[in-house]
C-alpha cells in the first residue's frame, strides 16, 4: 500500500467495502471472499492475488494489474476495469455485467463461460 509494506492480508470474507487501496502492492494476496464492493483499487498490484468469490461490485479497478489472479465467482458488476491487465485471469463463473473493459488486456485469461480469451 503506498507509504506502507504490505506483508498478507487474510479477509476470509472480511469486509473493506469502499477502501482507499489506490496504487497498492497486493501482490499474491488472499482476498477470497472479500467485500470490496466500491473500493478504489486504481493502479494497484494485484498480481497472482486469490479473490475468488470476492465481490468487487462498482470497484475501480482501473490499470490495476490482476496478472495471474484468481477471480472465479467473483462479483465484478459495474467494476471499472479499464486498461487493467487480466492476463492468464481466471473469471470463471465471475459477473461482469455492466463492467467497463475498455482497453483491458485479456490476453489468455479464463472467461465467465469457461472459455479462454485468444
């Protein structure tokens, strides 16, 4: 997190809705189950992170980096992923209705249907 080490963080289906994790270096965090409906992940690492079943409703998840991430059932209505890197993600089962995915790279990530994005 800016100005901070983030060493784990372990919500078990805790609740950050709406936190401020702008820029934040999550890199293989477990967020499984986690509520972060309108939380602010603007710019943040969260590479190889676990946010399986995470709802993640309106998040901004704008040029976040989500490389590698596990985020099948997660809930991603209405998120801001735009520029975000999904690349080798996997969203099975994930909702993206009413997601922004502009200009998102999904280059080899596993998508709501099962299938890979080429």
């Amino acid at each position: 997190m800016t100005g901070y080490e983030a060493v784990e963080i372990h919500a078990n289906g805790g609740s950050l809705a709406g936190a401020n994790l702008k820029d934040a270096d999550l890199e293989n965090v477990n967020l499984e189950g986690a509520c972060l409906k309108g939380g602010n992940l603007f710019g943040a690492t969260l590479w190889d992170a676990n946010l399986k079943g995470a709802n993640l409703t309106a998040a901004n998840l704008q040029y976040a980096t989500l490389e590698n991430a596990n985020l099948q059932g997660a809930c991603l209505q209405d998120a801001n992923l735009e520029g975000a890197c999904l690349q080798d993600a996997n969203l099975k089962g994930s909702n993206l209705t009413g997601a922004n995915l502009t200009g998102a790279n999904l280059h080899r990530a596993t998508m709501p249907d099962g299938s890979t994005h080429p």
